[in-house]
C-alpha cells in the first residue's frame, strides 16, 4: 500500500511555512497491509464480468445478479481513500505526514502519474480502433477530437453524455483525478485532524448527502431495478448520479475516514477483533437484493444504503484482524501470495478488458474482424485472454523500472510547472510575515 514519496528538499509545508522551519517528526515505517490487494481483485473480477456478461448466458436471473458493476465501483473509490488516508496520515496521531505532503502538486502529479502511463498507451494503441468505429457510426471529426481530448485529460466524467467514451470503464480515473486533485490541501489536513467522534459524524453527514441525491435520482425515475440489461433508464439523468466526480470524492473521504478510524484505535481496542468474513459475504449479498420481488432497489440505492457501509465496515475490520496476533482465515487469504499477484492485475484489467471486449463483442468491429459477434460459448476464452493479456502488461509495463522512472521525472516537471497550483501564496505570504519579523527582532 506504501506509495513513492512526494515530499522536496525545497518544498513548502500545506500551511505555508518554509519545510526547513517545520519540526517533522520522524514516523515508524507502516505496516504494509497486504489484504488489501486481494481486495482489488475480488472486486474488479465481478466488475468485469458484469460489463460483458450479457453476451455470455441469456439466464435472466444471472444477468441480474452480476451486472450490479455500478454497485461493486463504490468499494474501489473507498479503498482507493483507505490507502490514501492509510498512507498519507499519522498513526495515533490527528495529524497528516507534513513531509509527504510538503508539496501538494507533486503529491497530486505522483497520484496521477500511478495510473496515467497505463492509461495513456493503451487509449494510444487501440485509438484507430475507437476511432474507427465513430466513423462507422457517422460521427463528425469535431466529435472525434473532443472525445479523444476529454479522454487524454481524463475530463469525461464530468461530462454526463460522454463519460463512457473509447475505452468506458477509464471514466473512474476522471473522477479519481478530481479526487486525487483535493486531497493534499483541502482533504487530508482536515479528515487527519478530526477525532474519532469527529470522523464518524462526518462519515455520517457524507452519507446523508450522497443519500439525497440517490433519492432524487429514485424520486425522478424509480427506485427498483429490473437489471440495466433491460431497464432503459434516462441516460444523463443515470450518468449524473453513477459519474459526477463529487459523489466519487464524498466515497473517497469515506475511506480516508474508515482508514483513520482504526489508525486511532486505543491499545486497550487492540483485542477486540471480530472475524471480517461476516462482513464481507454480507456486502456482497447485497447484490442479491436483486433477485427478490420487493427489495429489488436501483443501483445507487443498493451502493449508497447497503454495500458501501457494509463494505467499509469490512475494510476496517480486515485492517484490524490483520494487525491480530492470530488473523482469521479470510484475511490470510486475501493476504497470501496468489492474492496479492491477483490484485497487482486488477488495475491492468480494469484498463484492457473494455477494449479486448470490443474486439469481440461490438457488433460493426466484430462483424468487421469475424464476420459475426462471437457466440456466448465465447465468453470463457475472453474471460482468459483479459487475464493473460493483464499479467504480461503488468510484468512488462507496470512493473517496469523504466516506465516508473520516466513517470517519477514526468510528475517532477509537472510539480514544477504548477507549483503553487494548489497552495495559497498570499496565505503563505501572510502566515510567514509574522514568523520573519519575530526571527528579525531576536536577531
């Protein structure tokens, strides 16, 4: 879960004083909680599956249960804020890591840069690809050209109509950067400072909003689901619920809140320790939900009222039990070394399986390469190449040392090229101005 630091020699502190002037105290090394990477996987396989599985069974109770991907994103934007509070803040302390966060555009650039090389190539290679098919499907150049240009700057997600452009599933990564964009400066020093009366109370006023605008989105269409297979739901009105990068902020702050919750755990809480396993088949069958004829509630509902606080529950209770001298058996097993491989592919596949899917399953593109859409006996061998094709751009790409030097040197220049983007210089100006003449009267 450790992240590369973002902090410089010359850098200032989120306050605005000189970082050479600041008392940092040294904090222990973190444990590593290795649990959270079978984590990802858990949750991006049934995604990924839900994306495509309508072209691999007609059984309508299957096609029910597994296309609830709308659901299952709500748990990546709360892991995503639990290895950001995880990592970003100080253990039994109300404080954030002055020195990690020193510099506030290089942490941002860092964040992106985690992601946007994958992301770039990719977009990169199958371009002619996407752009192929807008032009079967009579779109103008102009179209084109925003659609490329919104996905490069990863803006789509604000963008309700053109959110699921060229490659879908990347619009997480538009909303994630807004997240990651907030987080050195406005997030961060705040949820760190909070106690834990704190931090529940604004768990629960995060909830209550996301939660009224779930009810609007459900007031203004329904609020059951026939499954989004079949139910031709008002596309923008739908897009701005499950797209808007602000709802996906307000999750994210619900995992930096999870995640400083047990860091200010008391060492008289360090035995009581519940078993996750509860905890984690309960949020995963919220999904059943779909199945019933009564509690058959829309997507959003199902994510704001049943998974998201049964899953971050979850996540705490794993983080916990992991720290026990005697971890349950799911904790290990989200923790071993298969698991862990497993979620080192889960960011790759997140990236490749909608194009490897179009491939196959689009219908001009794969009447085009194969003369048909290929049939649902199919699905398995697709299934297969996602995950083969994941572990070699993980191995070659992700891994690379290369790659990640050139993304290290990228975030740099970035950083500086928009110092003081997301600082307050007049601020810093006037918080120094006191500390310089009382430094100059001593003198």
């Amino acid at each position: 879960m450790e992240q590369r630091n973002s902090s410089s020699s010359d850098a200032k502190t989120i306050c605005g004083q000189d970082a050479n002037n600041a008392t940092v105290d040294a904090q222990p090394a973190k444990p590593r909680v290795d649990c959270i990477d079978g984590c990802r996987f858990a949750l991006v396989f049934p995604i990924i599956i839900g994306h495509f599985i309508r072209f691999g069974t007609d059984k309508e109770w299957v096609l029910k249960l597994l296309t609830q991907e709308n659901v299952l994103v709500g748990g990546f934007f709360i892991i995503s804020g639990y290895v950001i509070g995880y990592t970003s803040t100080n253990i039994g302390e109300l404080s954030c890591d002055r020195k990690k966060l020193a510099n506030p555009e290089l942490y941002f650039w860092q964040k992106v840069m985690s992601y946007y090389p994958l992301h770039f190539v990719v977009s990169t290679v199958f371009a002619p690809m996407f752009v192929l098919t807008e032009r079967w499907a009579k779109k103008k150049w102009r179209t084109t050209g925003l659609h490329a240009f919104l996905n490069y700057t990863l803006l789509q997600a604000w963008f309700s109509s053109e959110a699921e452009l060229w490659n879908p599933p990347t619009w997480f990564l538009s909303a994630l950067t807004f997240a990651n964009f907030t987080m050195p400066t406005l997030v961060l020093p705040r949820l760190a400072g909070l106690s834990k009366d704190g931090l529940w109370k604004m768990f629960c006023g995060l909830t209550s909003i996301s939660l009224l605008q779930k009810l609007s989105y459900s007031t203004s269409w329904q609020f059951f689901c026939e499954g989004n297979f079949k139910t031709k739901t008002p596309p923008n009105r739908w897009n701005l619920t499950r797209f808007n990068p602000l709802w996906a902020l307000f999750e994210v702050m619900m995992g930096i809140i999870a995640a400083r919750d047990v860091m200010l755990d008391a060492p008289t809480e360090a035995g009581k320790v519940r078993n996750p396993l509860w905890l984690f088949v309960a949020s995963y069958a919220s999904l059943a939900l779909r199945l019933t004829p009564r509690l058959n509630f829309n997507d959003a509902m199902i994510r704001t009222c049943v998974f998201i606080p049964l899953y971050t529950k979850f996540l705490q209770t794993l983080h916990r039990d992991s720290a026990s001298s005697k971890p349950s058996m799911i904790t290990r097993f989200l923790g071993c070394k298969a698991m862990a491989h497993l979620g080192s592919l889960a960011f790759p596949m997140f990236i490749l399986h909608g194009p490897i899917g179009q491939i196959f399953y689009k219908k001009k593109l794969a009447t085009w390469l194969w003369g048909r859409v290929v049939p649902k006996s199919f699905f398995p061998v697709w299934l297969a190449t996602v995950l083969i094709a994941s572990h070699i751009v993980n191995e070659i790409f992700v891994k690379s040392a290369t790659v990640q030097g050139v993304a290290a040197h990228l975030a740099k220049w970035l950083a500086r090229r928009t110092q003081g983007m997301l600082r307050d210089n007049g601020c810093q100006q006037t918080c120094q101005a006191p500390v310089q003449n009382e430094q100059n009267s001593r003198g």
